[in-house]
C-alpha cells in the first residue's frame, strides 16, 4: 500500500537510480520501474530494492565477480 504522504514527484533522467526500502514488495518495485519507463519513453533507469553499496574490485574479485 502507498503512502500518501510520502508521494514525490519522479523526473527519471538517463542513468537514474531508484532505490526503495529493504522488503518493499517485488512486483511494487516492478511496478515504479514500468512506470518510471511510461513517464519518459527512452530515459533509462533502474529501481534497486535495498541498500545499495559501491564494491573495490578486491571485494568482486573475491565474490567471483571480475570487471571486463
């Protein structure tokens, strides 16, 4: 369920990220991120459920994930 009184206004912009709380369902997620496409056809952007960090390539190399 939505809360009102935490509605925004969203202007997606190429290379935006979205990130909504921990938990939030996956078909919301899915939802915002249709919806963030429909508002601007084109504009490419992504919704991230959850804390989102940076990783050193020591801490990819070490989970098995090498940048090409």
């Amino acid at each position: 369920m939505i809360d009102i009184d935490q509605l925004r206004k969203l202007s997606p912009q190429d290379g935006d990220v979205f990130i909504v709380p921990a938990g939030t369902d996956h078909q919301d997620a899915r939802d915002l991120a249709e919806a963030l496409h429909m508002a601007k056809p084109g504009v490419k952007c992504v919704v991230i459920s959850g804390d989102l960090k940076r990783l050193s390539t020591a801490d990819m190399n070490a989970a098995g994930w090498y940048r090409a």
